[in-house]
C-alpha cells in the first residue's frame, strides 16, 4: 500500500478561536438544559411538599424568591462548569471550551471571574457579544474581563477519519454491526 | 619408495619458507598494499553472478543472525515520529480493516450526529467570519488561536 508517500492535509480546527454560531449552539443548549433542569427541581419540590402538606405550591416566574435562586442557578451552572473543566454541557457539545487568553487552562478564579462578568454583556442590548464577531480573537466583553477566551477543542481529523471509514464499507460494516447486535 | 633426497629437499624447503614467513612483519606488508586498488581491479559484478545466493541463504542461520541484531539500539535510530506523520491515514483507512475497526469502535448514530453538527458549526462559524473580516476591511490576518494551543497542536 502506498500509505507512506501523500501527507495528510491537516483538517483540524483544535485551538482555534471559536466563532459566533458555535458559541451561540452551545449557549443556546446549555439555557435549555439549565432551565429543564431546574424546572425539574421546581418541579420535584413542589410534588413533596403537596405529598407532605398536602397543599399545592404553584411556582410563579414573578416570584421574586424563584427568579433569585434561577440566576444563583445559572450562575452555579456556568460557573461550576468552566471551574470544573473549562466547559459547560452545550460547548462540549459543540466542541468548544473556554481557556485562559494565553491557551493556559482555565483555573476557577478566572472562571468565577467569567461566569459573574457573563450578564454584563448583556446590557445595551447584548452589545458586549458583538466582540464575538468583531475582535480578533473572539473575545466578548466578558472574555475580555475574566481574560479568557474559547477555542474548538473536538478533533477534526478523528471525525474525518470515522467518516472515511464509514464510507469505504457501509454495507460490509453496517451488516457486521447487525451480525453482532443479533447475536 | 621416496627418494631419501628428496624427502630431505622437502623439509629444507618447508623450513625455509617457516622461517622465511616469521620473519616477515605481515602488518607492514599490508599496509603497504593499496586495498582500494586492488578491490578496484575486482569485477565485483561478475564475481557475484558467480555466487549461488539462494545456497548462501540456505546455509544461513537468520534466526542466530537475528539474535546477534541489537533490536533496541537499531529502533532507537529510527524516528518514529517522522514515519507516522509520512502515513496517510486516509488512504489508510479507506484501504484496510482499520476503517471498519473505527466505525465499529466509535461509531454510531450519535457520534455522526455531534461530528455532523459541530462541522456544520465550524463551517458556518468560518463563513461569517470572513464577511465580516471583509467588512471591516482588515488587511492583517487575524490571529487562529492561543500561540500555546497552535504551536503544542495538541489542544486543551
């Protein structure tokens, strides 16, 4: 086989400032797993407290109480993510995940730093988000305070190895995966 | 019968070239023949038409060879590194079982969702990028990422 002569173009994006659809997926799902889940939570309490009481709480988005413990929710959420692994559930995802400016991993003061500066870029009508688009390196203003910024961190090259070998046998191999699930 | 004399004649004349070969200094001698001339006078190539290589083969022991080889010293030579980066893996995977061994190993409808969705996301993350480096005129190519990250290309 000639495996030794052609060298392999580089196909992977591992590093690289991650752009504004990436970033907005990934936001995008993690808003919608920390609010399912904390529907969940609402939810679960109020089944033991109508099984305990035997009264029925209903949970109102006016309650001042609820909208205090959802934003110490996903400031906990966000916060713990990026302190634990520099990730939250929608950026892995999508591949992506936040690091210190210099490529360093990020450390949880920083990551505190990021998820307390995070609503800042929301004022003025999310104008602190434009930096995605705009600056260099991607960076929002609240990258800008925590010094961080986020970069791909899924392998390109491995997924393109796993279509090529999806597609030089699909049937060989997709009938062997049936061979194997049968017996 | 022998003749007496010429018994006597033949170990005079093996004692002559006894004594006349201690007496040489074969080193100095050697040193004075012109090795690389002499093996130039030698039609190499006819010399090894000559030479039966499957009966040679045949007397060899490779396997006592093989063990007189410092296996460890000779793959300590070797760059390792520089042979896997000439491997190309597409071809390698199109062409042998180790394709079906990645598909079976990671594959799944899940996996080809997520590398489906996060390349869709790449490339659209790509293209609005260059509109708006475009747009906002920038002769300077904009940094790709973190020097650490680029440079060690292993990712964080």
């Amino acid at each position: 086989m000639s495996a030794a002569t052609r060298t392999t173009r580089p196909v992977t994006s591992q590093g690289h400032y991650a752009g504004s659809v990436s970033r907005f997926l990934a936001y995008a799902i993690d808003i919608a797993a920390s609010s399912g889940v904390f529907a969940l939570a609402l939810a679960g309490i109020s089944y033991v407290v109508s099984v305990v009481t035997g009264r029925h709480v209903s949970w109102s988005k006016e309650n001042i109480l609820v909208a205090i413990i959802f934003v110490a929710w996903e400031f906990a959420y966000f916060g713990y993510s990026w302190a634990a692994n520099g990730k939250t559930f929608g950026m892995a995802a999508l591949g992506v995940r936040v690091v210190r400016a210099d490529g360093a991993t990020v450390d949880p003061r920083h990551a505190v730093l990021r998820a307390l500066a995070f609503p800042l870029s929301f004022l003025l009508f999310g104008l602190g988000f434009a930096g995605i688009l705009v600056q260099r390196e991607h960076r929002a203003l609240h990258d800008l305070i925590a010094g961080t910024v986020v970069v791909y961190a899924w392998d390109a090259r491995a997924a393109r190895l796993r279509f090529l070998a999806r597609e030089a046998e699909p049937g060989a191999i997709r009938a062997q995966l049936a061979g194997d699930e049968r017996s | 019968m022998t003749d007496p004399f010429e018994a006597l004649a033949q170990r005079v004349a093996e004692r002559v070239l006894d004594l006349i070969v201690s007496a040489l200094d074969v080193d100095a001698l050697l040193d004075r023949v012109d090795v690389n001339a002499l093996v130039g006078r030698v039609e190499i190539n006819a010399l090894l038409d000559r030479v039966d290589v499957s009966a040679l083969l045949e007397r060899a022991d490779v396997n006592e060879l093989l063990d007189r080889v410092d296996v460890a010293a000779l793959l300590g030579r070797v760059d390792v590194n520089d042979l896997v980066r000439r491997v190309d893996m597409d071809s390698l995977v199109e062409q042998t079982d180790v394709g079906a061994l990645i598909a079976r190993s990671s594959g799944g409808a899940a996996t080809e969702a997520l590398d489906a969705a996060r390349s869709q996301a790449v490339g659209l993350d790509q293209f609005i990028d260059r509109w708006v480096q475009r747009g906002l005129r920038r002769k300077q190519a904009t940094p790709a990422g973190p020097p650490a990250l680029l440079n060690g290309r292993a990712g964080p």
